[in-house]
C-alpha cells in the first residue's frame, strides 16, 4: 500500500510538468498565430491582410500596391521569419543537449563562422567568377556561398573529431573554436581587401536582416531547414539520455554515436540555410531554450517543439520593431535580438547563480 502510494505521488508530479508543457506548447501556437498576423500588417505600407479582406468582402478586387506589398514582400518575409527562428532556436536545443553545456549555440562549433565565410568570399570575390557563373547563381550567389561555407565546415569538424566511428564531443568542441577562428582570420583578411560599396554589403550581410526575403530564397532553404528540424524531433530521447552521460545513454539502449551524426548534420543543415538567406542574428539560439526550461524543465520531448514555435515568435517581433523603430528605414534585425536577447541572457545567468548560492 505504501508503495503504491508512494508511486502515486510520483506519478503526480510529472503529469502536473506535462499538463503545463501542453498549455505552454497551446499558448506558443497561438502567439505565433498572433504575431504572424500582425507581422503582415506592420510596415512602411498601409497594405495589410484586413484591407485585402475587405477588398474581397466588397468584392473588389486588390490593388496592385497591395498584392506587391503582400504577396512579394510581407508574406516572404513572414515565411522567412518563421524558418530562420525555428531553425536557430531548434539548433540551440540540440548543441546545449548534445554538448551538455547551457551556453552552446551553433557557433560553437563553427557553423556561423564558416558560412560567414562563404558570404564574405561571395561579396569579395564574386566579381571574379565567370559570368556564366553568375548569371546561373543570380542573387542567391551570397546564400549559396555562406550555405557551403557551413557544410564545408561541419564536414572539417567531424572529421577531426571522429576516430574509429567515435565522434568525441569534446574534441569537437575544441576543434570548433579553432575552426571557428580560423575562419575569422581568413574573413578578416579578405575584409582588408574589399572596397567602400562591399565593406558596407559585408557589414549589413552580418547584422543579419529579413529584408531580402524572396520566394527563391525559400524555395531553396524551406526545404533543408524543415528535413533538419524533422530529424531533429527524433532526439528527443538521445538527448534526455545524453544529459545523464553518454555511458547512462548506452545503457539506456540509445544510439549514441548516430544521435550524434543526425545532431550534427542536423544542425548544420538548419543554421547553415538560415545564416545563408538571412546574416548573422544572435541570441536566440541561446535566450529561447533558457526560458523554455524555466517554463517547462529540460525534457528535450516538448522543448524540441516550444523552442521552434517560441525562436519563430521571437523573430518575428524582432523583425517587427525592426521595421517601426527608425521608419521608414530598417534596422538590421541582428541589432535588434542583441539588444533584447543580451539583458534576458544576463538575467538568466543572474538567476542561476543566486540559485546556486542559496
């Protein structure tokens, strides 16, 4: 009897954590509901999705201000958003899992640094390409470059790391940071090379915008961002069991070594798309997984998915007051996350340390 009570009592406490996860989750689904309606109706333009609605209820039809506004811009834009935050915010679950380190994010292991890299080599050097070259690439020249740049960097990595089919995370990581400075040597010296008009495309290129959103574009990352976020929903798992050490994770029955090549390339293949179509945007990939754990603890199942509904959100509000704040001009979208990811991430470490200290 009493140890039935005893599990009882167990029992309780972790169906309490789940119930809460699915109202988070509800709640998370909603606000990016809300927050994607009022990111298409914010703007320069008086163009929104209530004046198209009112068009149509009046049976007239939209004006070609509006479509364009509409359809070539905000919607893009939106779409873009929503991408690049879930894959960033996603991303930061699966390095801080992988790494058991709270303040890992994808450049930790290069990733940005190397499709930095790339981008900077395609404004620097483009000129240089044949003009076949060229004109098969188009405008996505920059997102191609800065989308290899992070493939070839992840594919250095592994293969520094692994040895006998054992990837050592803490080689990696290692490996990262030198990878990662390597490519900013080599970024810096091309920098020293560029003119006036490529310093000022290199400097916007890495304070990361929206404002280039186009169909093209995410025709072309939509793709590998949702195969890498699908492939990521299968860790979950790996990497409660990965928390606990990778010896409890093999005892556990879990696939530790190919956990870690779908986190890997997961990772990659997410962050690498999404630098590519939109810069370099900070903080999320670190602030969306500390809050979502102090709302619903660390089990990966519900914050695999809040991460990508939250980063999405999160994106889109800071894209938003992007457009508003210096209108009609923009501010870059990466200065933005900074300026309101950085005392979020301050108070977080605040708060973990006054727990510590109790």
């Amino acid at each position: 009897m009493t140890l039935a009570l005893d599990h009882l009592g167990a029992e309780a406490p972790k169906r309490d954590r789940r119930a809460t996860a699915r109202r988070v989750t509800l709640t998370l689904a909603v606000l990016l509901g809300l927050t994607s309606g009022v990111s298409v109706s914010v703007g320069a333009s008086d163009a929104s999705l209530n004046t198209a609605m009112i068009d149509l209820i009046n049976g007239q039809s939209m004006s070609d201000l509006n479509r364009i506004v509409l359809w070539d811009i905000r919607l893009p834009r939106l779409a873009m958003g929503i991408l690049v935050g879930a894959a960033l915010a996603v991303s930061g679950v699966v390095m801080q899992g992988l790494f058991r380190n709270p303040l890992a994010d994808p450049g930790i292991v290069g990733v940005s640094a190397g499709a930095g890299l790339g981008a900077i080599s395609a404004i620097i050097l483009g000129t240089y390409l044949p003009a076949q070259v060229l004109v098969w690439t188009g405008s996505g020249l920059v997102a191609i470059a800065a989308f290899l740049g992070s493939w070839v960097s992840v594919l250095i990595l592994y293969r520094v790391s692994t040895r006998l089919g054992q990837t050592s995370v803490a080689t990696m990581l290692l490996a990262g940071i030198a990878l990662g400075a390597l490519s900013g040597a080599a970024s810096g010296l091309l920098v020293y090379m560029a003119d006036d008009q490529q310093l000022r495309d290199l400097t916007f290129w890495g304070m990361g915008s929206l404002a280039g959103a186009t169909w093209g574009k995410i025709v072309t990352a939509a793709p590998i961002i949702m195969i890498a976020l699908a492939s990521t929903q299968f860790l979950a798992r790996a990497l409660n069991g990965l928390a606990m050490g990778e010896a409890v994770a093999h005892h556990m029955g879990i696939p530790v070594q190919r956990s870690k090549n779908i986190a890997i390339l997961a990772v990659a293949g997410a962050t690498g798309a999404a630098v590519a179509v939109s810069g370099g945007i900070g903080f999320i990939g670190i602030v969306v997984p500390h809050l979502l754990r102090l709302a619903t603890g660390p089990d990966h199942n519900r914050l695999l998915m809040n991460s990508a509904l939250l980063g999405a959100s999160l994106l889109l509000c800071a894209d938003m007051i992007s457009r508003v704040v210096v209108a009609p001009a923009e501010l870059p979208i990466g200065i933005v996350t900074a300026i309101l990811g950085a005392p979020v991430f301050l108070w977080i470490l605040l708060r973990r340390h006054g727990t510590m200290g109790m």
